[in-house]
C-alpha cells in the first residue's frame, strides 16, 4: 500500500482490518460491535467522515480542529476546568497543566462537537486549540486529556522509526503510474497549481492589508497634524473674550509640523502606487486562477508529475539492515527535501530522510518521483 488513498479513504477499512485481526468482537459474535474511540490527527479531517463516523454507532473520532484561528477568551463560557500533574524523566519532576473548556455543537456539522480549549503549560504559555468529536456522552475532560496525551504516541512513534526502521527504505525499485492507470479507482483531488496560485494571493493580500493599515495610520496623523497647524498659525480668537496677550506662534514648532506633513505627502504617493501595483498582481492572480479547474484527476495529475509508486522489499524488519557500502565502510546517505520530484514514500521514509543506499542504486534512480501524500 502506497499514500495514492490518503488516510481519510483508508481510515474505515484499516479499522474494520484491526477489527478482525486483533479478535475485538470474536467473543460474542451476536453481540454488537465493540465501541472504538479513536484519537488522531488533523491528517483525517474531513466533513464528509465525520458525517459517516457520526452515524456509526460502534466507532468515535477524535481530533483536532484544522483551521481554528484563536479568538479572545472568555472565561465565563468555560464549562469544565481541571489541572493534571504530570512527571517528566523521574517522578519527582513534577508538572501542572491547567486546561479551561468551552463544550458547544461544532457550527460546521452540528453531529459533531467542538471543544475550545485554553491549555497552559508549566511555564505559563497559553494556547488555544480546537477539538472536534462526535461522541455526545464522554466528558470534555476525558477527552481533552485524551488528545493531549497522545504526544506519548508521537515520541514511541520516533523510537520506533530511529530504532527499528519503521520508515527506511528498503528499494528503490518502483512502478510507473502510467502501468497502474487501469488499476486505480481515480478521484478528484486539489488542482495543484491552483493551490499554488491562491497561496500567491493570500501573500499579496496580506502585504496589502498592511499597506492600507498604514495608509490609514498616515491619515489619522495628518489629520491632527493639520489642526495643529492651523490652531498655530491662526493664534488666539481676537472675537473672544478679554484674554492676556498670547505669546507669538513656536515658529519652531510649526516649521517641524510642515516639513513632517510634507513627508507624509511623498510617503502616501508612494504607498498609492505601491498599492495600485499589488491590485493589479491579484487581478493577475484571479485571471489565471478563472482558467484552471479547482480539482483535478489524481491519477492524471501523478502522470503528468512523472510520478512513480516504490515498491518495498518484502520482510524488510526480517531481513535486518542493509549492508554497509561505499568508501572506507560507511554507509552512502541520501538526504531528500520536503516536497522534492523524487522524495520517496512517505511511508517508507521521513521527510528529511537518511538511509543506507548502495552505489549502483544512485546510477539508476527512476525518472520524476514518488507520488505525494494528498
């Protein structure tokens, strides 16, 4: 199995295999299934499976929220509060973790339930996360703790990746997609390059947002500068009533106040134009974006790239590691960038990935890469 099925296609047939080979419901088989929670990453976040997990009486998902942009707290809607002690490397070293919850329907998919949490750390630096389930009955503190917890998973997960080759490579033999076309089911999956082009834009809205902050903190300013100018060079209200003689104008002042207003002046041209010019790069950017299609053919778009699907020795952890070659008896590395053309499986390798590769395999590395995980 290669990432062509990201985990949001291959989540329900791994669990329904878990199901069956570690035995869960072999007890009773006229009883239901047994109820599973599982506890996962943003890497499964998707409205369509939380519909589908939401209407399966025997499975519970939790996860982080994507996107969740952090708003200003308000303590009063927390409904759970709690703390955990946790021990570090012995059990003297102690650490308190506080957490403050707010419990309400997620407004995306009201099956689902969102949990904002306020967590502080030992040291006192506060985030706040979003937590998505579709389990109505477990307590909020139960569940939060749940996914906090699994970074417990994550440092097993590096052990066994640095200790037992979890993610080596194993070959550098592979298969072009073009043999597999006939063999896949196709699905639609983002159009890269509108991707791509979209991020562009966000980039000149952003620096543009920045532009008209400024513009309007300019403004603001030469405002109060201007009425300060003509309170100076009117002087006092000679209609008014019997006042003591006012001392002359501050020619100092003044003349400070002019040339600042006359550096506001060039400063606003300039940002006018620099302005203009990022109007146009994003009228540019939404004329090309018009002209591709938002979601494309999978397997088309893998061919297209040149991709191609590794394919792993068999038993790779029976085997033991590959023999040491190149000069004076050290292993030759291979380092690959994230992203790369030819960045291998991520199954089979992390991202910046060190392996052990013979001399002969670099002469015949495939054409284009491995597909990416989508």
């Amino acid at each position: 199995m290669d990432n062509y099925d990201d985990l949001r296609v291959r989540l329900r047939p791994l669990i329904e295999r878990m199901r069956t080979t570690l035995g869960l419901d072999e007890n009773d088989p006229q009883a239901p299934p047994r109820t599973l929670t599982i506890v996962v990453d943003r890497g499964i976040y998707s409205n369509e499976l939380f519909s589908l997990v939401a209407a399966d009486p025997g499975l519970h998902l939790i996860t982080w929220e994507k996107g969740h942009t952090p708003g200003p707290w308000d303590e009063t809607r927390a409904t759970t509060r709690f703390g955990v002690e946790r021990p570090r490397n012995n059990s003297r070293d102690v650490r308190l973790y506080q957490f403050s919850v707010i419990d309400q329907p997620w407004a995306h998919n009201p099956a689902m339930r969102q949990l904002i949490v306020r967590a502080t750390n030992a040291e006192g630096k506060v985030a706040q996360i979003a937590v998505l389930t579709d389990d109505l009955e477990r307590s909020a503190k139960e569940m939060v703790w749940l996914i906090f917890n699994r970074w417990i998973r994550e440092n097993d997960f590096k052990y066994v990746d640095k200790h037992m080759g979890m993610k080596q490579i194993t070959s550098y033999k592979s298969i072009d997609y073009r043999e597999l076309r006939d063999h896949l089911v196709d699905r639609q999956v983002p159009n890269e390059l509108y991707v791509q082009k979209t991020k562009e834009g966000r980039q000149f809205i952003r620096r543009k947002s920045r532009l008209l902050l400024a513009e309007d903190t300019a403004q603001r300013q030469e405002t109060a500068r201007r009425q300060e100018i003509a309170q100076l060079e009117a002087g006092p209200d000679p209609t008014g009533p019997t006042t003591p003689p006012q001392p002359a104008p501050d020619s100092k002042r003044l003349k400070a106040l002019r040339q600042a207003s006359r550096r506001s002046q060039r400063y606003t041209r300039a940002r006018r134009e620099q302005l203009d010019k990022f109007q146009l790069e994003l009228d540019r950017i939404e004329t090309e974006k018009a002209a591709l299609d938002q979601e494309v053919s999978r397997k088309e778009q893998l061919i297209d790239q040149q991709m191609v699907r590794a394919l792993p020795r068999a038993d790779p952890l029976q085997r033991g590691p590959a023999p040491r070659r190149g000069g004076h008896g050290s292993p030759s590395r291979v380092t690959h960038a994230p992203g790369a053309k030819n960045a291998p499986h991520r199954h089979l390798s992390a991202r910046h990935h060190q392996c052990q590769r013979p001399p002969a395999a670099r002469r015949q590395r495939p054409q284009g890469g491995v597909a990416p995980d989508r």
